[in-house]
C-alpha cells in the first residue's frame, strides 16, 4: 500500500453529496429517495492525478472487495474544456458509479507543508467501486467542446477470495 494511501484524507471536493455518490445507483428524480447502508467493511482509496492530454499510467491500483477508488483527472483551465464524461468497465470486479466536476484538487493531510499549487488546472473526479476479486480497467471517456474524446484508462486488481462480493 503506497504511503499515500494511509494518510487521514481531507477532499476539498468531497463534500457529504459526493461521499455518497460512490453508493448510489440510477437517479430518478421521481423516485422515493433511497436510503445508503453500509457494514463498513471498505475503505476510500485516492489516486494520484493523471492529465487527460497524457497517457495515463500504466501502474495497476490495488483495493479489496468493497473499497471505493477515486481517480482524479486534471485539465488545463482553457478551451477546449470537459463539455460530457462517461465511465465504464471492461470486467465485473469494479463498476464505475460515477464522474463529477471537482472544485479543486483533493488534499492529504500530511505534517509538512504543501507546495506547487496548481494554478491553471480544472479536476474530475471517477468513482469507482470494487465489487468482487480480479482485474478490471475503468475507462472514463472525456468529451471535450471541440468533439474530441479523450480516453483514460485505470487499471485495478481486487484482492480479496470468492467468497468476498461486494454488499
């Protein structure tokens, strides 16, 4: 586990909506709204930021059965800019749930000071879930004004035995 990962986490763009928005099905605005349990038993793992210009690593990520992922992707802040966004799954160990606009870069807490502010630079945010063991690439598909589709792919193993399906 990268140390990263074990740091208490502090999202700027994590507000209570989107913490909830990695459980959520289909939203129906019609619908009874729906209550969220949960036992617990995951965790919220972040990733570092990956540019939607640039190919995106092709380091694996590594979660357990029930942990949500995020995975951040950053734009410059000029045209053309994410106009739609779509993710998807080519595999049943993780399911995409979603993708937002954040406000800014997630933050880790850490006892030195951070430095290099991004000025300039716009965040996505793809929640991910991972619902049973294996290995699984997310791919969040970026549509920009001009019409061009940008593709970034995540990869992810889920560990964990057959007898761990997600709740």
């Amino acid at each position: 586990m990268n140390r990263w990962t074990r740091r208490l986490i502090l999202g700027m763009a994590l507000t209570g909506s989107a913490w909830t928005v990695a459980a959520r099905g289909e939203d129906k605005p019609d619908a009874e709204p729906a209550a969220v349990e949960s036992q617990l038993d995951g965790q919220l793992r972040i990733a570092q930021p990956v540019s939607v210009h640039e190919p995106a690593s092709t380091l694996s990520h590594t979660c357990s059965v029930n942990d949500v992922y995020v995975f951040p992707v950053q734009y410059p802040i000029s045209p053309p800019f994410p106009k739609s966004a779509t993710a998807s799954s080519d595999g049943p160990a993780v399911a995409a749930k979603d993708v937002v606009r954040a406000s800014g870069q997630l933050a880790y807490l850490t006892s030195k000071p951070q430095t290099g502010g991004r000025l300039g630079v716009g965040y996505l945010l793809v929640f991910v879930k991972a619902l049973a063991p294996g290995k699984a690439t997310v791919t969040a598909k970026i549509t920009l004004a001009d019409g061009k589709v940008k593709e970034v792919p995540f990869t992810l193993t889920v560990e964990g035995n057959e007898t761990d399906k997600a709740k």
